[in-house]
C-alpha cells in the first residue's frame, strides 16, 4: 500500500502523539527508521503531532 506524503505525515503525527513518551533515542530518528521517511518529514510529522497536542489539526 502506497500512502501519500500528507496521509505519511497525519498517521505519524498521530502516531507521535500516542507514543512520544515511549521514545528513547532521537525523535527524528525514530520517525525516519519507523516510517521510512526522510528527515524533512520527520520533521513535519512532529509539527504536525504538535498542532495536534494544541488542539486539534487546525490549531495554529
């Protein structure tokens, strides 16, 4: 199944959300071995579950 980069980045940020507490090593790296993702969107996925924990996908 191939996701695209905006359904990579919403599963991850909800992923994040759900598990940020259970990461030992680096977020980055986690979401890029966990994913498959670059780097860059490793880095949106973490803006994304930020939002996310402010409340809500449309939160600023």
């Amino acid at each position: 199944m191939d996701l695209q980069p905006d359904e990579i980045i919403e599963i991850g940020a909800r992923w994040l959300v759900q598990h940020r507490n259970q990461i030992d090593s680096g977020v980055v790296d986690e979401l890029k071995r966990r994913f498959g993702v670059p780097a860059i969107t490793a880095v949106e996925i973490i803006r994304s579950a930020n939002r996310l924990r402010m409340g809500g996908a449309n939160a600023p």
